[in-house]
C-alpha cells in the first residue's frame, strides 16, 4: 500500500506544476495560437522534430502512437 501512495503523490507533485504551468504559458500566446492541439498533430510534430517521421508514416501506427 505504501508504494501506492507514493505512486499516487509523485503523479500529483509532477502533474500540478505541470499543468499550471501549461496554463500560464498558454495565456501568454498571442490570441490566434491559443487553441488546443489535437494529440495527433503533438504526435507528429514531437515525431518529425526527432526525425522519426519514417516511425509513424501509416494511419494504424499514427493511431497507436496519439
């Protein structure tokens, strides 16, 4: 049990800094950029700034990998 709360308070010790900083930083885009992305298109562009393109060129591994 005890390894379970540890799980469970480092998820929230990273997630919580995490996100409030995601929300600051959004704020401060300029008003055309601030729209949520979709997790395909973080996929590929994370995939495409790795050179990892060739990895996730099929629907069924794009798929796989959002």
């Amino acid at each position: 049990m005890n390894r379970i709360v540890k799980g469970l308070i480092a998820g929230v010790a990273a997630t919580v800094p995490m996100t409030l900083l995601m929300v600051v930083w959004h704020r401060r885009l300029p008003r055309t950029e601030q729209y949520p992305l979709p997790p395909h298109e973080i996929t590929m562009n994370a995939a495409e700034d790795a050179h990892m393109e060739e990895a996730v060129d099929n629907p069924r591994e794009q798929a796989a990998a959002t």
